[in-house]
C-alpha cells in the first residue's frame, strides 16, 4: 500500500485551540477540530488527488493548485 502525505496548516489562533484541547483533554472538542481542519484532506488524500501548496513570501496567502496523481 502506497504511504500518502498530509500537511496541515494552522493560524495561530488555531494552534492556540488545538493546544487548548490538548491541555484540556476535551474528547469533543478535538473529535470537532479533526472534522473542521483534516475531514476534507484526508478524503482527498484518499481520492487519489493532490494538492501542489505554495507560499507567497510577503503576502501571506498560500496558492493551492488541485493535481490528479498519475
């Protein structure tokens, strides 16, 4: 079976909630998180497609081009 990547970026903000969740041991709350943040990923991953990500230095926008493995 073929090892598929995941990367997952977060804001701050973000990474401030997971942390909290973390701290608090809230079931709910990260079953919530894992939803919101890595539901569509993962079906993607498991679709067969990619996503290509690049980041614009000084413009904080990341650019995100949908590529069908071959």
């Amino acid at each position: 079976m073929a090892r598929k990547g995941l990367v997952l970026v977060l804001e701050e903000v973000e990474l401030q909630e997971l942390y909290r969740i973390i701290l608090d041991e809230d079931e709910e709350a990260a079953l919530l998180f894992l939803q919101k943040h890595l539901k569509g990923k993962i079906l993607q991953a498991l679709e067969g497609g990619c996503k290509v990500m690049i980041e614009v230095p000084g413009r904080g926008k990341v650019l995100q081009v949908h590529r069908p493995l071959e």
